[in-house]
C-alpha cells in the first residue's frame, strides 16, 4: 500500500494532479473538506515529504520543471516512519 492509497481509503483524499520528474514523485491531493497537501517521493532513494495547504505557485511548480525547489522548501516537512 502506498501513501496515496492509504490517505485515499482511510481520508477520503483523491489524486488531482501529478508531477512529472522521473526521479521525483508528486502528487496534489485533496481531502473532502477542501484541503489540499503536495506529497513529494524521492524515487530513487526513500523519502516523502508533504506541503500542506499548497500556494498556487507551489503547485505551479510541482507540475511544471521547479518540482526540486519543493523538495528543498522550507514548507516541505519530512515524513519518518509513517509508512
């Protein structure tokens, strides 16, 4: 199980967009009341971080060419041992 698919069975969250860097996974999601949270996953080396309540140019950059400034931001928080 992944992480999308556990905040999609356990949260009722969905997937509205994805990123499309090969070594850099993303992903937009949205909960039932609206909120929203950038998930990033390193590929090729283990480890997720999240944006809550992404800007409209954070999500710009997550589905544009900029997704590694997300991994770097100091917004973006690291997720240890939660899947």
């Amino acid at each position: 199980m992944t992480l999308l698919d556990l905040l999609a069975s356990y949260a009722g969250a969905w997937v509205v967009e994805r990123g499309n860097d090969p070594c850099l996974a993303s992903a937009l999601i949205t909960f039932p009341d609206g909120r929203r949270l950038i998930v990033l996953e390193r590929t090729y080396r283990e480890g997720i971080r999240m944006i809550q309540a992404p800007t409209d140019e954070e999500i710009s950059r997550m589905k544009g060419t900029h997704v590694w400034e997300l991994w770097g931001s100091d917004r973006a928080e690291i997720v240890d041992g939660a899947v």
